[in-house]
C-alpha cells in the first residue's frame, strides 16, 4: 500500500468544503476533511504545496509514523492550518487502512462501545415564537437534546439564529455564519443585554417544553470570567446539558474562576487544535466536555490521545459538527464516538441537499441516535464531477463590534 497520488479538491456546493484524497498504488482511496472556514485556501496551500510532495511514494499503511513525520518535520509546530492538513492525511489513511481490512472504520478503532450516537441540533430563533417552533421541529425530526440560541432585545443579528425568514415546513434551516462575499458581515454585541436576556429564555423554554429534554448553549467566546460566572449561575435552574465557549478559553485559567462559581457544566475546545491546549483544563477538571473536530485537532490519531486524556477525569466527548465540518470530517467523529468509552454527545448540523449530492454518506440518524453506518471505510465517497460544478467562493465568518466601535470577540 504505496501511495501513489493524493488530490486537494476544492468545492462549494452549499459552502466551501476542503477534501483530500489519497490514493495507493493498489487502488485504494481515502478521504480527509481539511476544511478551515473562512480560512480555505491557506489548508489547501499547505497541502499542495508542501504536504503532497512527501506523501507521495510513503507507506500508507503508516499512519503513526506520517502522523509524526508531519507534525515534527514542519519545525513549527500547531496552529489550525497545520493541524487541519495533517488531520486531512491522518483521516485519509485511517480510511484507506479500514477499507484495506475490509471494516468500517470503528471496528479498526476497538469496535462499537454503544448502539448509537446522542446528537443534539440547533434550534434558533429571533422571538420566542420562532424559537418554540425550531425547538418543535427539531424534535419532530427526532432529536433528543437541543441547542438553544435566542435573538436579544435591541442587537440586529447574533451568532447563532438562523434566518427566520428561510423557516418554512419541511425544509431544514440550519444556522450558517460563514457568508460568501468580498468582506466579513459586522455584527452588534451587547454582554449586559446578553446576560439579562439568556436566563428569561431558559426559564421560558424550561416551562414549555418541561424539565427532561436536554438543553445547550453557546455563549461563543464572548464574556470575561467574571460575566461567565454570572451566567453560569443565573442559568442552574434550567439545568443545562453544558454551557459551552463562555470565555476566550486561550486564558485557560479563567475557567478556574467560573468553576468556583457555578455547576453548570462546561464545554469548550471547537478553536483548540492539540492536546497541549488542553493540557490545564483537563488536568485541573475545569471542563466537561472537550469540543474539538477531528478535522481541526489532527485526525483520528490525536484528538483520540485528547480523549483518552480526558477520560482520566471523568471529562466526555462533544465533538463539533457544525456545516463548516464536511460530511468527511463528520463521519470520522460518528466512527471516533462509537469507538471510545467517554463519548459525551454530538454535535449534529445538517449539510444542505448540494453537499449531500457531492458526499455520497452511509451515516444514519434514527431516533435521535446518530450511526456511522456499516460500509467499509469512513463510508463517504465524493463525487468529483458533481464537486466540480461548484468553484470555491470567497466566504468569511462575521466579526462583532460594540456600541462604541470597539471590536469584539466573536
Ligand atoms: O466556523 C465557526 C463555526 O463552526 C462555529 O461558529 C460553530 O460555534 C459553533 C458551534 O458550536 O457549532
Ligand atoms: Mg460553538
């Protein structure tokens, strides 16, 4: 199993996705996500322009050894390029040794630990109303733990709420911030309505839909330890499944603070991207659920040394599954998640009908529950004429300023 080829392929059906695909000189293919939104083609770059070359001509069978051989090689070390392209190959090869064995994936990796996947969904809404029917209709769609993320009195637009005005029955409308276009979309941040604001929500979903569903919530980076505190207290009376990125989790120490304040569980991680980021919050149990993709966090092979860190402290999975994952880097984590022994719950956005097209997927979703399916390998394959229908878009994330102009986290 000598690799022979490997293709960066750009494509943008419903959003820019990143996939590479590795192929052996027996024929074999695999595939990795290296998708890094609204930062594509500095992924694409890397493995072009530097990472391809030395895979050519390797043992594919090596998967440690690439692993180690990119990482420590480059001399510089992390980071989110560098760790998205070499998840990308880690990815690739896990597939292509799963389908060498003739398995899915998860069976290479130890075997199922559980019958299925607890995935959780995005419900939104900009009014009350609104959000009570996204929370209904997730639920008709079967999900059995929702995210909840509300509009605020007096802020324009909000990380988090899909447009109210794409919701229609029958049709899914998943929360997409990255937007085609020559420059980022600005949004308003107020954190005093914000805090005032999110716990009247809670009890008001809490009262409608009662005690027992499992609820999350973003507050995507954006308060100080202290803020963060204050929400995590204000919300113990909705007991909340996690409360996720409440601060800018690079000062790692600032969840010490909000620790010492509140039971609220704690995720974080979506922007962490190796073990080391991890290293404090794990060991000092200031979390509860690390956050990181497989396709942000190195692959299969490093964000399973992540999770098996955490397990040491009683610390679960939560893996990212926005659209920004592509149905690659998302069916590594369902085939990581059935594997391991702390998985925690998944993150569950749905691709538009255009990406489904283009990644053919063997996952399912069945009474809440997400599988990996039972087809060898990640089970995805991609479809390049259909990929090359769609070119790649400029697209960017949003960006928030304040009141006063004062730029802040998003
Ligand atoms: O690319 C950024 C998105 O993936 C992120 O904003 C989504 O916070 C997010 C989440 O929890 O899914
Ligand atoms: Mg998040």
């Amino acid at each position: 199993m000598i690799i022979e080829q490997a293709d960066v392929i750009v494509t943008s059906p419903d959003r820019n996705f990143v996939t590479l695909k590795i192929t052996t000189d027996d024929g074999l293919t695999g595939l990795g996500d290296a998708t890094l939104n609204g930062r594509e083609l500095s992924v694409v770059s890397y493995l072009r322009d530097h990472v391809v070359p030395l895979l050519i001509g390797r043992d594919a069978g090596a998967i440690e050894d690439t692993w180690q051989f990119l990482y420590r090689s480059a001399y510089w070390r992390r980071g989110p390029v560098t760790m998205a392209a070499i998840a990308a190959v880690d990815v690739a090869l896990w597939d292509i040794k799963a389908k060498a064995a003739s398995m899915p994936l998860y069976e290479l990796l130890g075997g199922a630990s559980r019958r299925g996947l607890l995935a959780y969904g995005h419900a939104s809404g900009g009014t009350r109303e609104a959000l009570f029917d996204s929370i209904r209709d997730h639920q008709e769609q079967g999900f059995k733990a929702i995210r909840v993320q509300s509009g605020v009195p007096g802020l324009k637009s909000i990380y988090g709420i899909a447009s109210d005005a794409t919701y229609s029955e029958g049709e899914t409308h998943e929360y997409e911030p990255a937007q085609r276009g020559a420059l980022p979309h600005e949004e308003d941040w107020d954190t005093g309505s914000y805090l005032r604001h999110i716990p009247t929500v809670f009890e008001a979903v809490r009262n409608e839909f009662g005690p027992e569903l499992p609820l999350l919530h973003d507050a995507h980076h954006r308060l100080s330890p202290i803020q963060a505190a204050r929400l995590g207290k204000s919300l113990e009376p909705y007991d909340l499944f996690w409360l996720e990125d409440v601060t800018p989790a690079e000062n790692q120490e600032a969840l010490r603070l909000v620790r010492r304040h509140t039971t609220t569980p704690l995720a974080i991680g979506e922007i962490f991207n190796t073990v080391w980021d991890y290293q404090q919050i794990v060991r000092e149990q200031l979390i509860d659920y690390v956050r990181s993709s497989v396709t942000h966090t190195g692959g299969i092979s490093h964000l399973k040394k992540v999770l098996d860190y955490a397990a040491q402290y009683q610390i679960k999975s939560g893996m990212h599954g926005p659209t920004d994952v592509s149905p690659v880097g998302m069916a590594a984590a369902l085939h990581l998640g059935l594997a391991i022994h702390n998985f925690g719950i998944q993150e569950y956005m749905q691709h538009g009908a255009r990406t489904n097209e283009v990644f053919d997927q063997s996952f399912t979703f069945t009474d809440g529950l997400l599988h990996a399916g039972d087809a060898v390998g990640l089970g995805v394959e991609l479809d390049t004429d259909e990929a090359g229908r769609y070119p790649y878009e400029r697209a960017y994330l949003p960006y928030n300023r304040l009141a006063d102009g004062t730029v802040h986290d998003w």
